[in-house]
C-alpha cells in the first residue's frame, strides 16, 4: 500500500506513508492562507502562524520551542496564499511528542497581546529585510500586476499600514472561519504501524469539535497584461515575464508543467539557460515557473542582468517563446523532456518532508492520491501538439505582462 488514510469523526484526515528509516516526519497542514484575509487586512495569516509559537493553555514560548528541539527535532512552519504548514523532522519515538504539541499550537495558541505586538515588530523587519531582496520582491509585484486587486495579488508579509492594525479579535475570526476540520490533514512519514498512528490520533485530535463551516473563495476576474518599469536603488536589473494560467484541476497542468521544466525549470540544460546565460552570457539567473492554484495558476519567466544588457535579454526570451508557439517540439526532444521531468520529481520523492507535505496538499486539493505512476503515466501522455496550443495560449505576446525593477 502505496499510503494509507483514516478520517476523525470531526472530518480531519490523518495520512500515513510508510518509509523505513529512524527519521520521521510529520505536519499540520490547513487549507487557509492569505488570499484568505479580508481586505485590509493583509498579513494576517502569516501573523497568525508566528504567533502560534507564542503561547497556549499549556505551554509558554519556551515550552514550546523546547518540546522537539530537546530530543534534537526540527519544528517549523510557513504561509503561502492557499496554505499555513507546521511540520517537524525527528526520531520515529517521538512521533506522539510531536502530534501533541502540532494540537496545542494549532487549537489551544492563546495569542497573547504583548506578543502579538513584539510579533509585529519582527514581521515589519521582514518587510524591510525582504524589500532589500529584488530578485524576491520583484516576484510579489509581479502577482500584484497580474491579480490587482484580488486577495492573490496581495504580498503574504502584509504592509507596514496593514501590520499595525490588526488585533487579537481579527486572528480568533480568521482562525475560526478558515481552520476548518474538514479542510486540516495531519500527514506522517516514517516506519509505523497504521493501528498505531490511527490510536494516536485519534487520542490526541479525536475530541476536538467539528468545524465544518463552508468559505468559498472569490476567483479572480478578468485579465489586463500589463507592461510596469520601477526604479530602484539597487545595481542590477531584474525582470518578471508571464501570464496567468492553469488552475490545479486543469487538464493540461500536466503538460504546462512539462513545458515550463523544458523552457527553464531545474538544471542547466532549459532552453532559457542555454540560450542566454550559456550562449550569450547575459543573465546570471534565468528560470521559469508556473504555480497552479485552486482557481487560477502563475506562469513567469524571471532573469537578472546588466542594466545595458536587460533589453537584450528580454528579446531572447521573447525569440525563445516565438519557438515554442512557431514549431511543434521533436520527438526526441518531448521524449528527453519527459524522462528529465519523470527523472525530477522521482528524486524529489527522497526529500521526505517535502514528500509527506505535497502528498497532504495534493489530498486537500483533490480528495484522494493517485501513485506516482499515474503522474508519470499523464506525462508521458503529453504530445508536441498540446504543447504548441499550450505555448500558443499562455505566451501569446499580448497577453504576457512585464516587471522590472532598474537601478536609479
């Protein structure tokens, strides 16, 4: 059995893949993160997810941060736009250990006031520190181009203005209308009976109320590419190409997956890196991504440069997608593509933590888990005729927008 699932009668599902090896890992996942805010209230989300270290019923800050770390454990946590993730790496005999205290942080934080103000703090030098890191900052403004004035295009930090507003009252109501039982999975990776994790889990979740209120996200409307110039103190060009794109349940995910990889996804070898910082040797960084989401999806293109060399390099981009819309990909070609990608996410399975904490999205997202050869098996579907519509699709030029940030 590839994984194995049980659901509480409060609706959380407890995901179990089994691997043999003295370390485990395991994590809390919740389908809410910042396009869930209100407006005005950007930020919230993120705070909310320091703050859940701060203090419980049963445990102070020290407490807390103590409980793993003493038995040599790794605790952490992150937000993105859809998602807020505690998880945490240790010794198998501590699984229990860190499924009690995933419960105190998730259900029992108290969010005390002091610390929610010195919390404050320390996200607005975030906000500094992260506003000092164009080639990060360049991709935030690049979301807020392309989803203006919907909640996905508002930076997950939040702003200084919004960060000094918000309150106590607004973490107890986003929590209690967006934590929802039915939306949380606890995923486990590790050498365990099933039995055993079912008993945990159910001794450690199984008494916590139900919270099955539905909340249904706003989708974002219509499109208007944009072309945007900033400058900035900062001495190197950076820029941010794309488009929006497939949502997650798309059928051609699959394959724009595939075509962003062979255009300038991991390696050395994407058409990007060979043709421009190989070849021509005018972008250090070149790379493409696309991010699918529940109701839309993120298609960008990032390089940084030289001032002079930044149109340049933008041109080749440009010629690069030309191709892909002009000429159907080889034979040869789509199959290489494919064993690259197939090769990619197959070495990517040996990061455990990263493994257990896509398996537990992947169950949010869908509902059930398909193996691994089902995926490989709808790559290897793609042809080159799909991916001359895909490329036709989402790089046409007028619908491409454009960031960059040049130096004053």
């Amino acid at each position: 059995m590839d994984h194995q699932l049980h659901t509480l009668q409060n609706g959380i599902r407890v995901l179990l893949k089994p691997h043999a090896s003295e370390i485990a890992h395991a994590c809390i996942l919740v389908n809410a993160g910042s396009r869930d805010e209100a407006t005005g209230k950007d930020g919230l989300a993120h705070l909310i997810e320091h703050l859940l270290f701060k203090r419980t019923e049963r445990r102070n800050t020290n407490q807390i941060l103590n409980r793993l770390e003493l038995v040599g454990a790794d605790l952490n946590a992150y937000t993105t736009k859809e998602y807020t993730c505690i998880h945490a790496s240790f010794l198998n005999q501590y699984l229990e250990r860190a499924l009690d205290l995933f419960e105190d942080l998730a259900f029992h934080s108290v969010f005390p006031e002091e610390e929610l103000e010195k919390e404050k703090g320390v996200i607005l030098d975030e906000i500094a520190s992260y506003l000092d890191q164009p080639e990060e900052a360049i991709q935030d403004d690049f979301e807020e181009l392309i989803f203006k004035d919907h909640a996905l295009g508002r930076n997950i930090l939040g702003t200084p203005k919004t960060m000094s507003s918000l309150t106590r009252k607004d973490i107890q109501e986003f929590i209690k209308a967006n934590y929802r039982t039915n939306e949380i999975v606890i995923g486990i990776c590790g050498a365990y009976d099933f039995a055993k994790v079912v008993n945990v889990t159910e001794k450690l979740f199984g008494h916590l109320p139900a919270n099955l209120s539905s909340t249904k996200r706003k989708s974002p409307e219509g499109y208007e590419p944009e072309q945007m110039i900033a400058q900035k103190p900062i001495n190197q060009c950076h820029a941010v190409m794309g488009n929006r794109a497939y949502e997650i349940h798309h059928s051609n995910r699959e394959a724009l997956l595939l075509l962003n990889n062979l255009l300038g996804g991991m390696g050395m070898s994407s058409r990007l890196n060979l043709e421009i910082r190989e070849k021509y040797g005018i972008a250090y960084t070149i790379e493409s991504n696309y991010t699918p989401l529940c109701d839309s999806g993120i298609f960008s293109i990032y390089l940084g440069t030289d001032a002079e060399k930044i149109d340049k390099a933008l041109k080749l981009v440009h010629r690069e997608l030309k191709k892909l819309r002009e000429q159907k990909i080889g034979d040869v070609q789509l199959h290489r593509a494919k064993q690259k990608f197939i090769g990619q996410i197959a070495l990517a399975e040996e990061n455990r933590l990263s493994l257990i904490i896509s398996l537990s999205k992947t169950l949010l997202d869908f509902g059930s888990i398909d193996p691994i050869e089902v995926l490989f098996a709808k790559i290897n579907q793609v042809t080159s005729e799909q991916l001359l519509r895909i490329s036709n699709e989402i790089f046409e030029p007028e619908k491409l927008s454009l960031l960059v940030f040049k130096p004053e």
